[in-house]
C-alpha cells in the first residue's frame, strides 16, 4: 500500500478515534485523544513500513521533526526496527514486546495495533464486528 493510501485511511482512522474540537460560547474546549502521538506514529508504521516522515507528521498532526524524535524514541527502545533501504528507511514494529504502561503491561504492541488497524479496517469497509 502506498503512502498516500496511507496518509489518506489514516486521516479516516483519525477521525473515527479522534475528538473533534468543540464551540462553547464562542471558547474552544481544547482537542484531546485518547491514543498518543507515539500510539499514532506505530499505527502509521504499521500501516505503510516505506512510510515517509512528512507523511507520518502529517497524518498525526505533529511537525516532522517531532515524528522524528518520536520514531527515535520508538527505535531506541526497541518497539522499531529502522533499516535503510537505498534513501529511504523501511520499519518494522516488533509486535512481540510489551506495552509500557503497568495497566496493559500484559498485552503486547500486536494486541494494540490488531485492535487499532483491524477496527478501522471494517469501519472503512462498512463491516461491523
């Protein structure tokens, strides 16, 4: 799948887990979500491994030089893989390892990213589970 296909469900994945920002007598109540941007970057990574970082920025919503720290960070502690393939980077998730936080350090990254890609999926197809 190509980065655009990508760029494009993602933003579709964004707006069914996203909270939208909100008019309240002319005062926006600030935009919040209940996955982090790191959450975000693994899903688009997991999408699309050839996925560039303009295009992670700009699906999540971040700059690109924070995609890079945040792809850094994922890479550093082991939950990417980055290899360079020719002037690209290919990456790949390692799905085995645990998930960081005490309430879900029993579920694996796999299990996040099965629910996160395979919801979306049928959302997209017009499929429910």
């Amino acid at each position: 799948m190509g980065s655009a296909a990508t760029f494009i469900r993602y933003q579709q994945f964004m707006k069914y887990f996203s909270s939208y920002m909100e008019q309240d007598s002319q005062q926006a109540v600030p935009r919040w979500d209940f996955l982090t941007n790191h959450a975000h970057v693994l899903v688009c990574v997991a999408r699309d491994p050839g996925i560039r970082l303009r295009d992670i920025a700009a699906a999540v919503g971040i700059t690109e030089r924070a995609a890079h720290r945040i792809l850094s960070e994922l890479v550093d502690e082991g939950y990417v893989v980055r290899e360079r393939q020719g002037r690209r980077n290919r990456y790949q998730v390692k799905t085995k390892l645990p998930l960081r936080h005490p309430l879900a350090e029993e579920r694996e990254v796999g299990d996040l990213l099965e629910v996160l890609i395979s919801s979306t999926t049928s959302k997209l197809a017009g499929t429910r589970h």
